[in-house]
C-alpha cells in the first residue's frame, strides 16, 4: 500500500541495492542486498510485503505470463532440463515431491485470484516465517529495528502439515523418458534419500564432491578420462526437507551403451560401501 506499483525495483536500485525472489518444493524467499546503512530501507520493505499487500487480478496475469515464460527458457526448450522432473515422478507416488515447483501450463492458466489471495492469508504470516539479516550491522539497533517494523504484523492461523509418507522402494525402477530436445541420450541412476535434516545428507554432498566434482574426481577420471565411455558424468545431493534424491547422470561417449555407464556408476557405489576413501581424497574433501 505504500509502495506504488512499479517502484519497488526503483527504491532498490536507486539506493545501491539488488533484489530477487526463489521458489522449491520446501519454501519461497525473498531478499534484498543493500549497503549496510540502507538495513532500515530493507527492514521496512519485508514489513510492507508482509503487512500490506496489493493482490489484484491484473498484477496475477502479468506473472503467470512471466512464469509461462521462465518454464519455456527454462524447461520446455532446454536440452536435458525434464530429466528431474521424470526421476520425480517416478520415486515419489503419494508425497507432493512427485510434481514440479513450477508446475504445468493447464495449473498456470486454471489459477484464480481467490486462490491467490487465499494462499498468501495462510502462508504469509509471521508464524509461518523467517527472517534472516546478515553483514555488517548492529545486533542490539538491528533488533530494535526488527521490532519497530515487524512486531505489529499479526499471527495467522498456525499451519498444519500433513505430508503423505511414502512407501520403501523395494525393488530397482527402471523408467524411460523421451525430450526432443536432446541428440545425445542420457541416463540417471537415483537413488531416495534421507531428509536435508540428517547427517546423512551432509554426507552426500561430501560423496558428490569425492565422485564426481573436477577432472580428478574418481568418476570423471574413470569414465571420461581413461574407459573413455561418457562425455560427462556428474552426481549430486538433492536435498529436501522431507526426503531427499541422489543422482548420479551420465552422457555416453560414441557407441557406449547406457547400461554400461549404469555399471561402471555401481562399481564406484559398491567401493564407496565397502572401502574407505584414501586419506589424500579425505584431505582434498576437507579443503573444499
């Protein structure tokens, strides 16, 4: 209500800053990066979003056109970018990990404005938040800062999640996906995994590094450097709040057929199982 439509992008360039906003399946933030002597600016424009915001029909078509857009560059046009979205579909049935963040052009469009508005009354409210300041500031001047302009913004109903459980993979799944945007097949072995929460996901990330993370990574040497079967290999940790997935993809080189990069992939798997790494890979993971 105090910021006029259009000026928000204004204010912040004006007054040395950069903004933005992201979205994933667990939550949504936004944030601005100001010089440390604008921290008030920024305080009282989280407060604004939070405590008076302009929801109108026209504001909701301008971005549902902008996010059609972003899934366009972003997804349907992109080489190798649905590969997530098939492994989704395929290791979760009951929980809401099974879909996109982004969802399908039929959601965008069938989208209301009641829906928009009942979704921010429930969702953006301070009990359902958290702010996070950072950098070069005052703790104690900060906190009355937080105070001044967040304490008034009421509480809303309190959230209950209740998230579908989903059921142990006992068995391989093997699933195949065709893009048209791709010459060169790939393949993806993924694995369901503990939520970000754990130890074990910490694990993972420092796994992901150890296999596949520069031209000296075990992966890499092996299957690009010396078999010579793949033009890339790569794994991560994709790491939710309620579950996670490990992923480890290969694009074959030549002839090398798929199943071949899936078994040099599990050689490398069972090793990691059974073996300790070497303490000069230990020392490589500590530093980076």
């Amino acid at each position: 209500e105090n910021i006029g439509k259009g000026e928000w992008f204004k204010i912040v360039s004006s007054n040395g800053g950069r903004n933005n906003a992201n979205t994933t399946d667990d939550r949504t933030y936004y944030y601005e990066i100001f010089p440390s002597n604008k921290l008030e600016l920024g305080l009282w424009m989280e407060s604004e979003r939070l405590l008076h915001p302009i929801i109108k029909q026209g504001g909701v078509d301008t971005q549902n056109e902008v996010v059609k857009e972003e899934k366009r560059l972003r997804v349907d046009n992109q080489p190798y970018s649905r590969f997530l979205e098939n492994v989704k579909v395929n290791m979760f049935k009951k929980h809401p990990y099974k879909g996109t963040t982004i969802g399908k052009m039929e959601h965008l469009d069938a989208a209301t404005l009641d829906e928009f508005l009942a979704f921010n009354k429930k969702y953006y409210v301070p009990n359902n938040a958290i702010l996070v300041v950072a950098g070069d500031i005052q703790i104690d001047e900060t906190k009355k800062m937080i105070s001044d302009y967040f304490s008034e913004i009421p509480r809303g109903a309190e959230v209950v999640r209740t998230l579908a459980k989903e059921d142990p993979i006992t068995k391989p799944i093997t699933a195949k996906a065709y893009d048209s945007n791709i010459q060169i097949p790939a393949v993806v072995a993924a694995y369901r995994m503990p939520s970000i929460k754990t130890r074990d996901s910490r694990v993972l990330d420092m796994i992901s590094a150890y296999l596949t993370d520069g031209n000296s990574s075990k992966l890499y040497r092996k299957m690009v450097d010396e078999e010579k079967m793949a033009l890339q290999v790569g794994a991560f940790n994709v790491s939710q709040e309620d579950y996670g997935m490990y992923l480890i993809f290969g694009l074959p080189l030549g002839e090398t057929p798929l199943r071949s990069i899936i078994s040099g992939i599990d050689e490398e798997v069972v090793k990691i199982q059974k073996e300790l790494i070497s303490e000069k890979d230990y020392q490589k993971l500590q530093n980076k």
